[in-house]
C-alpha cells in the first residue's frame, strides 16, 4: 500500500478515520491520566504493608449489600453513589488511604478526587476486592 492508496482512503473515509484517531486519543489519555496522575495503585499485599506500617486507613465504595456480604476488616464504608458526601474521611487526612471498589474503577475515581482535596496519600487497590480475595485475604461480614 503507497502513501497514494492511502490518502486516498482517509479521503473516502473520513467519518471512520476520524472515529478511529478520537479513540486512539481517548484511550492514550486515559492512560496517560492513569500513569502520570496522582493516584497509585498498589496490590493487595502492598495494602497490607500501608496498614500495617503506616495506619493506613481502607475505604470500600461497594454498595451496602456487597460491604454486609463481605468487606476488608476495619474498612470504612462510603457507598459510590455517596461518596461525595465523604466529610467523615477528613479526619484521615494524614493517614495514607486505601480506596477499594469491586473492580478498581470507581475508586480511582474517587481517589482523584481526594488527592485534589489535598489528601496526604490515596492509593486504589489494583482489582479491587476480587483482587484482595484471590491473594487469600481475609474479608469480615456484617456492618
């Protein structure tokens, strides 16, 4: 394929083509956010070695009945669709925070978030709980 053959495909398919450099865009950005940007992720036994080391304190964003069927001891509940009520977590302003959520997602999200409040240390726990569980970890039920 020539330089020719090509061009003349980007003119014939300019909706396809600008589609494509949009995602490329999207996806190198959100890569680059996640890379380069504040929040850490860190693997469950990392976790352990933050709370264990340096009184680090463990957020879990699930929802009320995943956190009763099992959550990580002493972890503070803060539901996702709450989470922007989190005044309760500014006593542990200075305490490194863990963030877990069920996939890692939604808590990088709000680890962002706590980061530009000006959290000392706020960290997501890479695979969220499933993660915590596959390590072997203990998880506690109840409230």
């Amino acid at each position: 394929m020539d330089i020719h053959q090509l061009s003349e495909f980007a003119v014939n398919h300019l909706l396809l083509l600008t589609a494509f450099v949009v995602i490329l865009a999207m996806l190198a950005g959100g890569e680059l956010r996640h890379r380069f940007g504040k929040v850490k992720d860190i693997a469950p036994g990392e976790a352990i070695r933050l709370i264990n080391h340096e009184n680090a304190v463990l957020v879990d964003m699930r929802n009320d009945k995943e956190y009763r069927d099992g959550h990580i001891v002493n972890a503070i509940h803060v539901p996702a669709e709450n989470h922007h009520d989190a005044g309760n977590l500014d006593k542990y302003r200075d305490r490194p925070l863990i963030v877990c959520c069920r996939s890692g997602n939604q808590s990088h999200k709000l680890c962002a978030e706590l980061s530009k409040k000006g959290f000392a240390s706020v960290y997501n726990l890479k695979g969220g709980l499933p993660a915590w569980q596959q390590a072997g970890l203990p998880l506690s039920k109840g409230r």
